[in-house]
C-alpha cells in the first residue's frame, strides 16, 4: 500500500479528538500523573501528555491487560456453566500518542501470542484497536531503537504515525493501514492534501550503540558465560524490567473459586522471578539469577530473532528506566559485544 501523507493542523488534532469521541471511540492516551507517564482512558484532550520521551509502563495493556478474568465457571444441577469474554463485543479503541518504539513492539508481542498456539483474546482486542504513533523528537540516554532495526520515525506497527514539524509545528500524518484510513474518512477535512516536507530532519538523533547481528551470533556461544553472574549480581529479582516492556509476554493463570463457582484469570509474570520455573517437585531449572538474567537477554536477542525473525527488544529504554538497582541493558549488551570468549 502507498503511503499517504496528509497535513493535520496544529490545532486540529483537538478536533479529531473530539470527532473520535463522538464515534464512541475509546481513547487510550498518555497521562501524567505522580511524576509518571502512563496510557489511561482520556476523557478530554487536554489531559494528554505530550512532553515525554517516553511513557514510564508500554501500551501492551490494551491488548494484554496485565489481570483479565477470561472466564467464570459455576457448578449446579445442571451441570458446569463456562461462560468466557464476549470477544464479539470488544470496544473499538484509539492507541493515541504511542513512540514508534512501543507500536513496532505490537509486532513482536504479537508473533509471541500467534507462535504455536493462536491467542484468540490478544487477537480479538488487537483488532479493535488503531494505534496512533507520534514520532520522537527527543531522546536521552537510555533509547537504543536504532541498535535493533528501529528509528524514531519508525512507521511499523501504527496505522497512522504523526510527526510533529518543529516545536510548535503543524504535524505530518502517514496514513500507513486500512485501520488509518477509516479514521480519515471520518475527518476528512482535518487530513488536508499537502507537498510535506520529509520528516527525517524533524527526528531525535539516536545514534547505533552495538550491532545486534554480531550480539545475537555471539549469544550462541554464550550460555556458559561468567558475564551472566557478573551482570546480574546487583538484580533484585523484581520484575520491573518486564513489567514495563512492550515485548516481554509472560503470564500466569490462576483460578480462584468460591466454592461451587469461581474465575479463572491471567496475569502479567516475570521469567526474572524465581518461581516462573519452580516445578512442583521443588526442582528449579533457573534456581539463581544469573540463570534468570541470561533468559531475559537470550530470549530477546536469540532465541526470537531465531524462532520468529523478530527482536525481543525495540530499544525503547524502560526497562534501565525502571530498574531500581540501576541495572541498563543498553550497558549489558555493549559490554558482552566487547567481551570475548
Ligand atoms: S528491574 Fe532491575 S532489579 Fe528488577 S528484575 Fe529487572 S533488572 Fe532485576
Ligand atoms: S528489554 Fe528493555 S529496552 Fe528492550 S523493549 Fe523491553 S523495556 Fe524496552
């Protein structure tokens, strides 16, 4: 599909925000709040936040909530009633203000839940959803997206990807799915028809930190490596790193009853946790962090690119952001590129 590239007036974003909210359109946008940035329910435009580098948590909520109640049982005399979600009924909803960093991870969270098994809710609510990208303007020293295939004008994964001309600047709109172009249609007037400029010099500078070909070779030849202890030492185990993360995919089901009813729900999980491996004989495959922490950089720098020719990681920073042991992954992955073996 050609791209089409629309002006979209400063002041007109309001609105389209506007003109989406009459549509019953949900609007996901991001909020400060508390010194965080974080996607909510927008009721009005001017709660949204625009001066972030990045969001502090990923948008992948929306189509993987972090606890999601999938279904509720119940046992009467008639016998086991499931009732599940109605995936007929998802609400349409507008991703808004999403880094281009956070929509190309849509794409590898999406080849994690359609590998072997075909996730039939992560895919239902993906499809209600259109993901609005806004371009970076700025970065700091945590971004790496260059350094896995990613730029801050990077088009995948949104359906339309607005970028801002200048600091006060009216904004280039890349109409780039079918999703973006039903939004058009319903605002025409607000995409006007325009020779634009290419936003390339309106872009943050990041620049490439390590070459993730020669990292993930090398990783082949790593799993016996010391550098896993010695990065890991200071790890809490927390899992915040996967928390954040718009790629990081791990989850739990637990069911939780009520004597002759009860639910079944999932939940976000960490493989840096040291009960994600635990089997019930006591036998733990990952007993130590170290273990933990090699999983963590193996799955996204080998074992991805390998299974599903995708990176586990789009170099969005959060995870370094997060930490709270000041463990950075940017400095992790320089590092074993320059160790050797
Ligand atoms: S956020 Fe930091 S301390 Fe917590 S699990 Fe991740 S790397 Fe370890
Ligand atoms: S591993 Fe860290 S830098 Fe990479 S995508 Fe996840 S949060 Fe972002």
């Amino acid at each position: 599909m050609n791209i089409d590239k629309r002006l979209v007036r400063r002041d007109s974003l309001e609105k389209l925000f506007d003109i989406l909210k009459q549509n019953s359109k949900k609007i996901y946008a991001p909020f400060l709040k508390n010194g965080k940035t974080t996607f909510r329910d927008a009721e009005s435009f001017a709660m949204i936040s625009t001066g972030h580098i990045q969001t502090t948590e990923s948008s992948k909520d929306i189509a993987f909530p972090r606890t999601e109640k999938i279904l509720d049982y119940s046992k009467g005399k008639d016998g086991l009633v499931v009732k599940g979600i109605d995936l007929e009924n998802l609400p349409g909803v507008i991703l808004w203000g999403v880094r281009p960093c956070d929509a190309v991870g849509i794409g590898a969270l999406s080849s994690i839940f359609n590998w072997d098994y075909k996730d039939e809710i992560y895919n239902s609510r993906l499809l209600q959803v259109t993901v609005f990208g806004f371009s970076c303007n700025k970065s700091d020293e945590y971004c790496f997206c260059t350094s896995v295939g990613g730029t801050p004008g990077n088009t995948a994964g949104s359906d339309i990807l607005f970028t801002r001309m200048g600091e006060d600047g009216d904004y280039l709109a890349e109409i780039l799915t079918d999703k973006g172009i039903t939004v058009v249609l319903m605002a025409p007037d607000l995409f006007e028809k325009s020779e634009i400029a290419e936003k390339e010099k309106f872009l943050a500078v990041v620049p490439v930190r390590f070459n993730n070909k020669e990292i993930s070779e090398k990783l082949d030849k790593f799993f016996e490596s010391k550098v896993w202890n010695d990065q890991s030492l200071i790890c809490l185990g927390c899992g915040a790193c996967a928390y954040v993360c718009p790629t990081c995919a791990c989850f739990d089901i637990q069911d939780e009853a009520h004597g002759k009813s009860g639910s079944r729900i999932r939940c976000w999980d960490s493989c840096g946790f040291s009960h994600f491996t635990l089997h019930t004989s006591g036998h733990n495959p990952r007993a130590i962090q170290s273990a933990r922490w090699r999983q963590r950089i193996m799955h996204k720098f080998s074992y991805m690119p390998e299974r599903l020719s995708v990176f586990g990681c789009t170099g969005c920073g959060r995870c370094s952001r997060a930490c709270p042991a000041d463990m950075n992954i940017l400095e992790n992955l320089i590092s074993i590129q320059e160790v050797t073996l």
